[in-house]
C-alpha cells in the first residue's frame, strides 16, 4: 500500500461536476492499492497517517498531529501509485489491485482510518473520473510505502 500525503490548508474532490468531500485544514491522501496488500498494511498505515506531526506548533515548528490541529483528511484512491515506469513511455499498472481486491481493502482502509482519527474522512469515489484540488500548504509531502517499514 503507497501513500502520498499532501498537508492541505483546503481540499476538494469534484466528481459529475458536483463537490463531494471536502476539508479546510488536514491531508490529502491519494492512496494506491496493490494485490499483496492485507489488513495488517491497512492498520500500519492509518496509525502513522493519524499520528503524523507535521503541522506547525506556536513556534514554526513541525511538531502537531491533525487531532492536536483539528484537521480533516480526505482519501482519493489512486492506482497510478503503483506505476511502472521501467520499460518504455507508457506505465505498467500490473502491480495495482484489481478492482475485486482493491475497493475492499479501500473500504477497508477508510473504516480503520475513521477509527483511529474519531472522525468521518472524507472521501472520492473508487475508479471515478475526480477532479481534485487542494491549497498544498508548505508544501508538506510525504510518500509512504508499507512494504518500505524499515
């Protein structure tokens, strides 16, 4: 499971033409699925996403995590995460779960996610064509891998 965590000052995701999840202050997380992902990358993700200190205390520095700012996330899946861009001009997305393994585990992820944070996330819509935007504020952006712990 890949994630690239945005710190947002504001986010959106539009879809159809219609807004359908957003936040002011917290992350954007566009999460990439992959087949031999399990729950136990679900729960180590959502754990290091829920205590990220990266938002500013009273002296400028990157010592807060979104419940001590009372941030929001808002989750977009993502398979071109999982890109391969070793061969050629066109990506291979072979690595990327298949919808009937990927929108589980996605549901999964925003569930477990929810529970750690003791908020609602707000979230896109798997395998929809969504028009994201977000105040990139720092910038702050992080990747996380949970193959890559250690």
């Amino acid at each position: 499971m890949r994630a690239v965590i945005q710190r947002a000052s504001e986010a959106s995701v539009t879809i159809d033409g219609q807004v359908r999840g957003g936040i002011g202050l917290g992350f954007v997380v566009l999460l990439g699925i992959e087949g031999a992902d399990t729950t136990a990358d679900i729960e180590w993700l959502c754990g290091k996403i829920a205590r990220l200190r990266v938002f500013n205390d009273d002296d400028g520095l990157m010592n807060n995590s979104l419940a001590d700012v009372g941030g929001g996330v808002l989750v977009i899946s993502q398979f071109t995460l999982h890109a391969s861009t070793k061969k050629g001009n066109r990506p291979s997305f072979t690595r990327a779960a298949k919808p009937e393994v990927a929108i589980p585990l996605y549901e999964q992820f925003i569930a477990t996610l929810e529970s750690e944070l003791g908020q609602t996330v707000q979230v896109g819509e798997f395998g929809a064509d969504m028009k994201v935007a977000l105040i990139n504020d720092g910038p702050v952006t992080l990747t996380i891998d949970t193959k890559n712990r250690e």
